[in-house]
C-alpha cells in the first residue's frame, strides 16, 4: 500500500495493490497490520457504511461533537471529489481543508482522522461509496457545516448547484460551528 501524503498532515490518500489481468482485478481493501504499518495510525474499526447516491448529491460537511469518527473511505463504483476539513483547533491546520478524487477504477482511499467534517460530491452519473469508523454512529452529536462556507472556501469540481439533504441545507458557518479543542 502506498501513502501519499496531503496538505494536512495527519490526512492520508492510500493506494493499494491492485493485481490485474485479463480476468479482472484483485485487490486487498484493509488489512489491519498493513494499515498500521504504513500509517501509523492505530485506529479500530467499528462500523462498516455504505451509500449510493447520484450525479451532483453533496453529502457533507459532517462530523460528530462527541464520540468523534475516524474514517477510511473509498469508492467502489463511480467517482466522487471526497473532502475533510480540520476542526481541531489545537492543529496548525486549524479550518483547512484537503481533496482527492476517489473512483472505482483508480481504488485510492482517504484516511480522515477523528475530529474532521468529512463530505463528498458525486461527479459520476452514480457513486457507490464504503466507508469504515472507529465510532459508531451517534444522531445527538451529529453537527454539519455548510458545504459552501466562504471561510473553508473549498474548492468543488464542477459548477453545478448540488443536490443536498434537508440537514445539510441547514448546515452552520464555520464561524458558528463547534470544533474540536
């Protein structure tokens, strides 16, 4: 597994081996010892997602207050722009956001270490998206910050008005937001 390193330190875009031929493709999605190994991180996973969504869906930014989420996401079928940004207001990367596509065909996954909102936006005609946590899933500390903040200003593929969730129309400002000490 190779690591390729972001603008933000402690989030991480792996590649896998893949082994192809003309049958098709293998490849090894998590091995816990080849995690560890080549990250450094010594998360545990709890919880297994999965969701499909279509072209133009943004789901994002999300993050949880308490009982914060690590995630290792990746694509298996179709191609997302997959973003995080640093809550921790202790880091030097403090409201900083990093992206990378994730596809079905390029395999590549993204660490997003607790205490990062984490969103994605579907430039396929379909995405299906798997996504380990190191917590589970917990509504009552569920926060989102608004996809298009003028303070993180991510910049997003394509210029076409996303296709959002009713929570995630109601998304706070980062200025609003609780973050991370």
């Amino acid at each position: 597994m190779k690591v390729i390193h972001t603008a933000i330190p402690d989030l991480l875009i792996l590649e896998p081996k893949v082994f192809g031929d003309q049958r098709g493709f293998f490849l090894e999605s998590y091995n816990q010892q080849t995690f560890r190994d080549v990250t450094g991180v010594t998360a545990t996973f709890v919880q297994d997602n999965h969701s499909r969504s279509g072209k133009n869906v943004l789901r994002g930014l999300h993050y949880q207050i308490k009982q914060p989420q690590g995630k290792l996401v990746r694509v298996i079928a179709g191609r997302v722009f997959d973003v995080a940004v640093d809550l921790r207001k202790s880091s030097a990367t403090f409201g900083h956001w990093a992206g990378a596509e994730l596809s079905g065909e390029n395999h590549r996954q993204l660490w997003v270490p607790p205490g990062f909102a984490h969103g994605f936006l579907v430039l396929s005609g379909q995405a299906d998206f798997l996504y380990k946590t190191t917590d589970y899933y917990a509504p009552e500390y569920e926060r989102c910050i608004r996809w298009d903040d003028p303070d993180i200003d991510i910049d997003w593929p394509e210029n076409h008005v996303p296709l959002l969730s009713a929570k995630d129309e109601q998304g706070l400002s980062f200025q609003d937001a609780e973050v991370f000490a």
